[in-house]
C-alpha cells in the first residue's frame, strides 16, 4: 500500500533555501499526482504545489511561484520541494500528498487519499 514519508524539515534563517523530500516507501508505483502542503500555525492546511505523473503540472500557490519548485522521480514515486528566499511566514508543517488519478482540483485537500506524517519548517532569526 502508500506509505509516503517526508523529510528534509529543520529550522533556517529568513532568505535561505531548504529541500524537502517524500517517497512513497511502499513502491505501489500506482500513484499518479503527488503535492505538497502545509499548516500553518493556527492556520487550515493549504495547498502548495502539485506535479502529476505525466502531462498535468506542475502547479503553484501564489504565495509560493517563483521561490519554491516541486519535481518528480516517477521511478521512485517520489516528489522535493526546492523552497528557495524562505520567509518566516513559510513557517508552517509540511505534508506530502498523493492521488491515484489527477483531478482539476489538485490544490483541495479532499482530492487526495494518501497523506505523510508531515515536516516542520521553522523559518528563523
């Protein structure tokens, strides 16, 4: 079955860059979008980018394009997050999400069924 697993997570200072990874350790190879999102405190979880296996993405969240760039290892079924210029307000726990289809509503939370335990990024001074 899915077992996504994210890591990568940790305390940086404002304008530095982090790398998150996730990978479904259970290699089903049957996942097909794979996304990224966060919780801020206090916050509901939010949507920040979402990359399919073929033909569909990658896509953003406003608050995110430009700085941050999710790609795929389709053999490994896994997904990173390049989070570059890293504000404090990033600072949020950050969950993988994969769906075994691809749906315009890539960026709701309902879309998908397999979730990771999450990562916490704390930005800093």
């Amino acid at each position: 079955q899915v077992q996504l697993a994210e890591s990568g997570g940790g305390l940086v200072q404002p304008g530095d860059s982090r790398r998150l990874s996730c990978e479904d350790s259970g290699r089903t190879g049957s996942v097909y979008t794979m996304a990224w999102f966060r919780q801020r405190p206090g916050k509901e979880r939010e949507f920040v980018a979402a990359i399919a296996r073929s033909g569909h993405g990658p896509f953003y969240a406003g608050s995110v394009k430009g700085r941050f760039t999710i790609s795929r290892d389709n053999d490994k079924d896994a997904i990173f997050l390049q989070m570059n210029s890293l504000k404090p307000e990033d600072t949020a726990i950050y969950y993988c999400a994969a769906g075994l289809f691809f749906s315009s509503s890539y960026d709701k939370v309902d879309t998908y069924v397999y979730w990771g335990q999450g990562t916490q990024v704390t930005v800093s001074s």
